[in-house]
C-alpha cells in the first residue's frame, strides 16, 4: 500500500462498508483463549456494547460475526476490521493530520503494534501476555481517525482503548489523556477485570503496552543488567566467575541471561517451554542449552573454575535446578525467578515432576489440581532457595510476585514479623536505593524521522552531556553515571533496536533535562528530525506498587498511590504531549497504579520552556515522597535539586532518636 492510501484508510476511520473476513494467519502469535467469565445476560450486554460503533444497517451481520468471536476467543476484537497496511512506526511526515503531535502518537501507537515488536498484534497485545493498547480493531481506526483529524486546540480522551472523542483544549495541553482499567478499588480482582474486559469497558494497559510508549527487548535488557550488576555490587562480589541462577525465558525474563553475560557472569535460567528455549538459542540470547540436570552440573562447574562468561539455559523446572545444586554443594551468589507469577493459575508457573504438555493438559482439563501443583511446586521451590540462601547465596524477588504468591500457597518465606516476607524484592535492596531514590529511572526517546543515523547522533549528543555532567557529580552518583556512560557507548554496537529508532538511558532529572535540551537544540539546528521522550512506567515517581516500584517505601504508606496519580495530573499541565495513568502493570490488576508520559521535541522554544518544566516534575514528585519515607538517597537527591532550583521547596522529614520511641513506649509499659 502506497502512503496515500494508507492516509486514507487512516481517514476514513470506520469502513463505511463491511469489509470481508478474516482469515486467522497461523504464522503470528495469538493471544490464548480468554476464560469464559459471562453469563447470556452479559453476552447481550458485550454484543450491544460492540455494536454501537456501527450504524443500525450493519448490527445484524456484525452481530454473528461478533458473537462467534466471543465464544471462540473469549473476547471481541473485530478482527476483520484489521488494517491491511503495515503496521510499524512510519516517518512522522508519513502520518495524515494537522498536528505534529498528534502525528508523533500514530506513529508510537504504530510501534507498539508491530508485528515485530507485539507480543499478541492481532488481538491488540503488545506484551505481558495481557497488555492492551486498544480492545479492538474499530477502537484502533477510530483512534487514528481522531489524530489525524484534531488540532493543537484539542484534546482526544481514551477510556481504556475507547476513543471518547476530541474535546476543545489549548495548545500546551496534553493532545491525548489516556486512562487504562481505572475502577472503583473494590472492584478491581482479578475476575472483575475478565468480566469488563469482555463486556469491552476496560483494558489491562500493562504499563508501556496501553500508554503507546513500549520499545521492545532493549528497556528490559537495559533494566536487568542494571539489576544484575548492581546485584553483584551489593554483595560485593566481582561478577567473574560468579553464579546466577534464575528462570523463565518469556519476553522480559529472557532478558536475564544476557544481562548476565553483559555482566560478565556464569548464568543459569531455567525455562520450561522448549519453544521459547529454541527461539531465545536462536537468537542469542543464551549460549548454551542443557537438557540433563547431571550435565547441567558438570557444565556449570567447569564455567565456574574457568571463569567463563556464558548463559546456559536447562530445559525443565527451576526447582529441579535449585534442588539438584543443593544436594551437588553448587554455591550459586545471585538468585532470583522471572516466571510469570502475576498468573499462576493460567500458565505463569508451571509445577515440577510434570512434562510442559502434561501440565498444559491439566491447566485446561482439571483447572483444580493444577492449582494444587501449582502450590505444592511454590512449597518446594521456597524451601530449596531457603537452603541456598543459609549457605549464602543472595536471593531476590524480581517483580513477578514470587515471593507473594509462594506466601499464599503456604511456603516458607515469611520474615520472623510475620508483616515482611524472608527476602528483599529487587527494588528494595538495589533499584529502589541505588537508582531510584536517586532520580535514576528508564528515560526514553524515539527518532521521529525513523533514521537511524538520527539515533546514531542523539547517542553522541546523550554521551556528551552525561560525560560532561560526571565531571561535577557527587560521589554518591558518579556509579549510576559511568554505568550510563558505558551502556550509552556500547548500544550502537550492541545492535538494541527493535521497531521504532528507539534509546533507553538511566538518567536523573537533571540528566533527562539537559539531554533533552541539547535534543531539542540539535532539531532547532536541523541536525535531526523530531523527537519523542517518554520513559518506562517503572520509575523514580510514575508507579505506585507496594511490591515493586515502591517495596522501599517503610514509612506505611507503600499501599498509597498518590504519587502515581499526583504524577499524571502534574505532567499533563507541565506540558507532556500526552499522559496516561493506568491500574495494573507488571505484578498484576489491582495490585499496582502507573502511568507515563510522551513528549514531542520539535526544536522550538516552547518545547524548551516545557521540557524543563516537566522533566523536573516528572522526577522531583518520586524524590520528594521517598525523601519523605525517610529514603536516605533521596533525603540527599531532594536537597540537591532544592539547591539547584530556589522555586523548589519541599517538606524534609526530620528522624526521630530511636532511642526517643523505645524509651517513651518502656515508660508507658512500666
Ligand atoms: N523485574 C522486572 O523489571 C520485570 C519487568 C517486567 C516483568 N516482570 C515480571 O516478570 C515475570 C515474567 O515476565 P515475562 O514477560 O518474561 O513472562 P513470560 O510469561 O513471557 O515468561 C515466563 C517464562 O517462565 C517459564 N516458566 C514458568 N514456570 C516455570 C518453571 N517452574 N520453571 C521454569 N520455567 C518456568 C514460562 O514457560 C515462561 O516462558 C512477570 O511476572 C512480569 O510481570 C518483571
């Protein structure tokens, strides 16, 4: 299709004919069928919602096509009404419209659509197995529609996936408000979600998936060789010819065993697909595959004396793995597990002692007893790592709810207050303290123009800046920097992209500010094409998860989350291009509140005036209120930023003498 047509098919938004059917393309990865979760009143109640995008003429015809979709994917996502245009991130100028804003969210809508970038592309998935951008095909066109057609002086609204329609606005506010799966906190389990998902009136936004801002593998791979080296650090061992044994090679865990190798230690990840175990062979990720746990021994004890830096992934369960290096006396110094325990019950985690056919047979056939496997697995598995861990190996739960979902199968994992579990996730000991407390987080930018030689020289433009800044930084950050400098180096080389010309870059605001300046300096100059910033949801200020972004938060106040939601109100009149703010993401729906920003740099001085004075916020919200748990970092990074911004005024704690509440509390006892 040429770019004309496709303009027009971007413009004519709804066919006004109904187009054929179909076919399912085997050659793309679908999304799972979706639990039976409606009564027949509700199967009504989903066809009228579905049909009210269409006039009167078409219902009959939609309506069977509809229903058969319900009952066979569980959802309706109007598959014939799929573009047949390519879906991927175009050149900005390629996109129809009237604002360059509107044209920078087409295209980043394109991004977390394409094939090469989605996990599920034709039922709207872009990761997570569960992460929406839209609930169906008509939402998508219907969306695109409205960008193509609003003005600098309006606003499109989004109800999880549902285009609302443009509303009258101003040129600094956001061109698009996205809410994902916002509902009333009592009715947020996990089942209320199936049920509204397949009414059509809400969507898992996941984080990145439903705010248009996902740039494939590179943010994970960044993010866990952040994790992993740090990890290291903070037991204080050097990486080579160290252990680290964690599983899952799914589409964030598959990062793990080349942030290893990044690294530079021996890694170990179970994964017990062996699909997914070929796939991440074959695209070297892993080095090596094992499929004999003796072997898997052997192999790992000549790495360890020789120093190797190699990935090894064992064919099978994990716990066969933690139990076996138990019994052979294998010291293993980093663990953790990046199975899929937001969803335990549906193919997350799979039990030990059973073949990846034979468990996927019982999950569909005898949903109960694979629950009770499931638990009993979750047993095993605590007790093995708790053996390791009494001979010092240092165990972390990396934001899958392991720890969580051990707990409530009964596991042994609870600390001796019965409140804390045994171990630390990994935001508590090392992201939260060493990053985010800090204003470290995963800042993000996009080459409009789609060139690559545009991301080539905003890398340059982004190392200058860091390696001048270092200059001057304090000790507590000169780490988090070089750490930053080197990955910046080494990303042209380490060939990250995937769909749109994207970079990651851990920076604080001051980092993020000054980076985006000399962005936005360099398309003033035309020695790039516009530019689009953003950041991953998993951040500094944007998230509010008691057991991930903010596990570090001791002050009580981790089951909050009004720095998340104070966060999406202060960037949308700061000038954000758009924001959205979500309910669940990563570690599950009703256990997390996160949103995120774009913003379009364009070189003029209006996008200068705005950058700063978002960036700042976008940062400075999550400093402030760790500051205020009493976050050691971020006591130091808050008053940092207060001396570098006088208009910056925030409320320190002041910490109490421990000595002041025992004493006051022995007094009353005797
Ligand atoms: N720490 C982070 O930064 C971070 C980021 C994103 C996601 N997560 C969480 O990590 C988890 C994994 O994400 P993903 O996208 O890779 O999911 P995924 O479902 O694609 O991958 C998980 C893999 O684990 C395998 N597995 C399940 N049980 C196993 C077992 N007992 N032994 C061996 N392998 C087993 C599965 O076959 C699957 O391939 C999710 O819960 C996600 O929310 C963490």
């Amino acid at each position: 299709m040429n770019i004309l047509d496709f303009q027009q098919d971007i413009q004519q938004g709804i066919p006004a004919i109904i187009p054929a059917k179909k076919a399912i393309d085997s050659t793309v990865n679908h999304a799972p069928k979706r639990k039976e979760i409606l009564s027949l009143e509700e199967k009504k109640l989903a066809l009228r919602n579905a049909l009210r995008y269409f006039p009167k003429n078409q219902h009959e015809e939609l309506a069977e096509d509809f229903l058969n979709e319900l009952e066979t994917y569980g959802r309706i996502y109007m598959l014939r009404y799929r573009p047949d245009y390519k879906m991927y991130a175009r050149p900005i100028d390629e996109y129809p419209g009237k604002s360059l804003k509107a044209k920078a969210i087409m295209l980043m809508i394109q991004n977390n659509l394409d094939y090469a970038v989605a996990q599920h592309p034709h039922e709207l998935i872009t990761y997570g197995g569960n992460g929406a951008v839209f609930q169906n095909w008509i939402q998508y066109r219907l969306t695109m529609k409205y960008l193509s057609e609003m003005t600098d002086e309006q606003t499109l609204v989004m109800y999880s996936g549902h285009p609302m329609g443009l509303f009258p606005s101003h040129t600094s506010a956001p061109r698009v408000v996205v809410t994902n799966g916002m509902v009333i906190p009592n009715y947020s389990k996990p089942d209320d979600w199936e049920k509204m998902n397949a009414l059509g009136v809400s969507q898992y936004g996941q984080m990145t998936a439903g705010s248009y801002m996902y740039i494939g593998p590179q943010g994970i791979v960044h993010g866990t060789t952040i994790t992993v080296l740090n990890g290291f650090r903070k037991i204080k061992k050097s990486p080579t010819g160290s252990l680290f044994v964690t599983s899952g090679l799914g589409g964030m865990s598959g990062a793990q065993p080349k942030a290893g190798n990044i690294s530079g230690c021996v890694t170990v990840c179970a994964e017990v697909n062996p699909k997914i175990t070929k796939i991440r062979h074959e695209q070297g990720w892993i080095n090596e595959i094992c499929e004999d746990i003796d072997e898997l021994v052997a192999r790992v004890r000549v790495a360890q004396s020789n120093k190797e830096v190699i990935s090894i992934a064992y064919l099978g369960n994990i716990v066969d793995v933690w139990e076996k290096f138990d019994q052979e006396n294998i010291h293993i110094d980093l663990g953790s597990d990046q199975t899929s325990l937001h969803n335990p019950w549906a193919g997350g985690y799979y039990p030990v002692g059973q073949s990846f056919e034979a468990s996927n047979e019982m999950m569909a056939n005898n949903p109960e007893l694979f629950k009770t496997k499931v638990k009993e697995t979750l047993v095993r598995h605590a007790a093995a790592v708790n053996k390791h861990t009494a001979k010092g190996t240092y165990f972390f739960d990396y934001g899958n709810a392991f720890l969580l979902e051990a707990s409530r199968a009964g596991a042994d994992v609870m600390a001796p207050n019965g409140i804390d579990f045994k171990y630390p996730s990994y935001v508590q000991d090392i992201m939260g303290p060493m990053c985010f407390d800090y204003g470290f987080g995963p800042f993000r930018w996009v080459c409009a123009s789609g060139k690559p030689q545009d991301l080539q020289k905003t890398d340059d433009i982004a190392c200058a800046v860091l390696e001048e800044m270092m200059k001057h930084s304090p000790v507590e950050i000169q780490q988090q920097m070089a750490d930053n400098i080197q990955w910046i180096k080494g990303a042209q080389q380490n060939k990250l992209v995937v769909g749109s010309q994207a970079r990651i870059l851990y920076a604080d605001a001051e980092g993020r500010m000054r980076i985006a300046e000399a962005f936005n300096k360099a398309i003033a100059n035309g020695e790039v094409g516009p530019i689009i910033l953003g950041r991953d949801h998993h951040d500094v200020s944007g998230t509010d998860s008691p057991y991930r972004e903010t596990s570090n938060i001791y002050d009580g106040s981790r089951f909050t989350a009004d720095m998340a939601i104070q966060n999406v109100i202060g960037d949308s009149f700061r000038g954000a291009t758009w924001v959205s703010i979500h309910n669940g993401g990563g570690v599950g729906w009703g256990e997390v509140i996160n949103g995120g920003f774009g913003m379009l740099l364009d070189g003029s001085a209006e996008a200068d005036r705005l950058l700063k004075m978002m960036l700042h916020w976008d940062v400075n919200n999550g400093i402030a209120r760790r500051s205020w748990a009493r976050n050691e970092g971020a006591v130091f990074a808050i008053k940092r930023a207060m001396e570098m911004e006088p208009a910056l005024k925030v409320t320190v704690p002041e910490n109490v003498e421990d000595s002041i509440i025992e004493g006051i509390f022995s007094a009353v006892k005797s």
